[in-house]
C-alpha cells in the first residue's frame, strides 16, 4: 500500500507528442518532466506502456483519446493509478471521416481516382479515355439508403445526426446507450431490438464499440450470411472487430461489397474491394488539441481535487471543492470500509464536512472533507492510520 499526499509542484511525463495547447494547462505548480522517473501523472497517446514499471509517486495516466488497449489498465487498478480517457473529444473528427467513406465508396472515388492517375502521359487523349472509362466507376446516391450504426456513443450518435440531414435513413443498435446521447440523439433514429435486425436491414453498417470478449470477431460468416448482399462495412473502432478470414470470402463472393477499415494490415491490403485507411480517423488538428486538453484537465481537476471524471478503472466521483483538507482514498470494495476510514477521524477529534464514496466491481473510492482546520502534525499521523485499514490501496491528503 503506498501514502500519497500530493506536494505543491507536481511533475508530468507525456510519452508522446501533445498538443501543446494540452500541456498548457499545467502552468504554475507543475513541472513538463519527460526523464522523470516517478512523475506525479502521465499523459499519452499511442505509446505501449505494458512493459514499464510504474514509480510509487505516480497517481493517474490521461490517455488523449478513447481507447486504453496500450495501457495497463488492471495492474493499475491495482497500485491505486487511475486511468483517464477522452470520450468524446475526437468524435467529430471520426464523423467526418465516416461520412466522407460512405459517400466516396459509394461513388467508387478511390478506384476511379486511382484509375484516373494512370492515364499519365496520354496527353490529349485523356480526355476521350475518361469519357470511355468513366462508366466502370458509376455508383450510388447514399441518399434514400439506410445507414445502420453500432454503438451510439460520442461518435455514432453525430454520425446519426449528420446521416440524417443527407437524406438517409438510419438505424440504430446500443443496448448501453447512455441518458446524455439518448438526449442528443435525434427522434428519427430508428431502434434496433437486436444487433440481426440492424443486420439484416441496411445498406451500410458502421461500428462504433470497443474491442472485448463479447465484441471481437463480431463481423464473420454467420452475420454476413444476416446482411444484403453487397452491403459495405464501415470499422473505425478496431480491426479485432472482423474476423478477416471471412471478410476476405465475403467479399470475394460480393456479399459485402466493400470494406472500409481504418486498421490495414497485410491481410486486408490483399483483399478484394478494400478501402484501407492510414489509421486516419482521429488525426486533425482539431481532434488532437481537444484530446490532449482534455486529458490535460482531467488530470489536474484530480490532482489539485481528487475528483474523477472520465476513468476507466475507477468509478467517477465529484465532490465539490471547498478548499478544505479533504481525504481521498481507494479501496477494495468491501462493507465497512467507510465505517474504518470514518472511525479514524473519530480517533482525531476531526469532523466531517462532505464526502462521496462511489464504488466500480472490485474497487472503490471515497473523499471526505474534513471541516476542522488541520494542523501539520495531525496529517501523517491520519494518513498512517488510515493506510493501516486492510483493503487501502492507496490514501492522498489534499
């Protein structure tokens, strides 16, 4: 179990390049250390931190966008690290990006760019081979066609949105759609009772999911089989999502038509009717700045607070910040955990002023005020105690 009481200067280590509209965020108290050894807190983007020991000082890691497969998240968890995201802040760039596929590939665009490309040197005949060649590229309007979407989070619900007002019909599928996106998302979205019937329905399907257990693989022969034929498959979330074995028979077979993935690899660069994409979804200068400011916030509202937003190992817990000593401390999530930290106070003479305890599985999270004025000496003396109370992770007097 490690005592952490946070000191005036705080040190941060990024591990990748961020934005440095982010890192101004850490301006008086704070230190932009990247040879730190033990830093207070780290931000990062893509960088595999699966192989690095953690220092007894370091309390949280922001992750500039959404997903944490490059993080040790459980290990974490269990020093009393919390790990941040960003949900949301590069959501419109994806959008964008989602919509602009489904209207390119249905105009076959890539392929006639690139067809175009190789009528180099044909001078003044190029335009005759255009006129000639262009009707191997006739597509599809998008308008009219119905647009299926899994997972209707940040992103997915603006591409609902937007989807709509080009003409489309849109179908929806999230049985963990949350109250803020139900609220966001327009009344003309049509619910999917289950994930077949968004299957079997439309003409384009975009995913928005994370990759687990339940969610890998989810694309394969028996869902094709569900699908119209020559529907295109949109993935801007992961490429575990697809079984590529099948998605290369499918489209061989053309009952998908394309392929659109923003995670090419060697497999997929040889299929047939692919639309590989360089990892693209995220990367604007927008989307970064956001990411990293952020994550940037978030991890100095808990440094100088201790409230969580946005963890993906803790529960979140806000307690509004009075400026009074407050206790902050994770633990197992077990019953008379709160009695034990309380009765230390008791032990003290110290009243409470607030306190909020949230708890996420296995795992927990309280912060108390305290509404005394604290003397120096009492606080080691309070953290000591408590951090003797069987099932404390980690304890931070702020």
């Amino acid at each position: 179990m490690n005592t952490l009481t946070v000191e005036n200067e705080k040190t941060i280590k990024t591990l990748n390049n961020i934005a440095e509209s982010g890192l101004n965020v850490f301006k008086e108290n704070y230190t932009i250390d990247n040879n730190s050894e033990n830093p207070d807190a780290i931000v990062v983007r893509s960088f595999n931190m699966h192989s690095i020991e953690f220092g007894n000082n370091l309390k949280a890691i922001a992750r500039a966008g959404a997903g944490v497969n490059n993080i040790p998240v459980d290990k974490c968890t269990e020093q009393g690290i919390v790990v941040f995201n960003t949900p949301g802040a590069n959501a419109n760039a994806v959008k964008e990006l989602v919509l602009t596929t489904v209207m390119a590939s249905s105009r076959n665009l890539f392929a006639g760019v690139e067809w175009t490309k190789t009528l180099e040197g044909q001078g003044d005949q190029i335009g005759k081979l255009v006129e000639a060649g262009k009707k191997q590229f006739v597509g599809k309007e998008v308008k009219g066609k119905t647009l299926g979407i899994i997972g209707l989070g940040a992103i997915g619900a603006l591409v609902a949105n937007d989807a709509l007002h080009l003409g489309m019909d849109v179908i929806g599928f999230d049985p963990f759609i949350s109250v803020d996106t139900a609220w966001s998302l327009s009344r003309n979205v049509q619910r999917a009772m289950s994930i077949e019937e968004l299957f079997a329905n439309c003409d384009y399907i975009t995913v928005h999911v994370p990759f687990t257990k339940e969610t890998g693989g989810m694309f394969n022969e028996a869902t094709f089989s569900i699908m119209k034929p020559g529907v295109h498959i949109l993935n801007f979330s992961r490429g575990e999502l697809v079984n590529e074995k099948d998605m290369e028979a499918a489209l061989e077979s053309g009952r998908v038509g394309k392929y659109i993935t923003d995670f090419p690899n060697e497999n997929v660069l040889k299929m047939k009717n692919v639309v590989p994409i360089p990892h693209l979804g995220a990367s604007t200068q927008e989307s970064e700045e956001n990411c990293a400011i952020m994550a940037a916030r978030q991890l100095k509202e808990f440094l100088e607070t201790g409230n969580i937003k946005n963890s993906v190992n803790y529960p979140n817990a806000v307690l509004p910040y009075t400026g009074k000593r407050r206790v902050a401390a994770f633990h197992k999530n077990v019953p008379n955990m709160v009695g034990q930290i309380t009765s230390a106070f008791s032990s003290f003479n110290l009243n409470i002023a607030d306190m909020v305890n949230r708890s996420r599985g296995e795992y927990a999270y309280t912060m108390i005020d305290i509404e005394n004025d604290v003397n120096n000496e009492t606080i080691p003396s309070l953290e000591e105690k408590i951090s003797q109370i069987e099932g404390i992770v980690t304890i931070r007097i702020i």
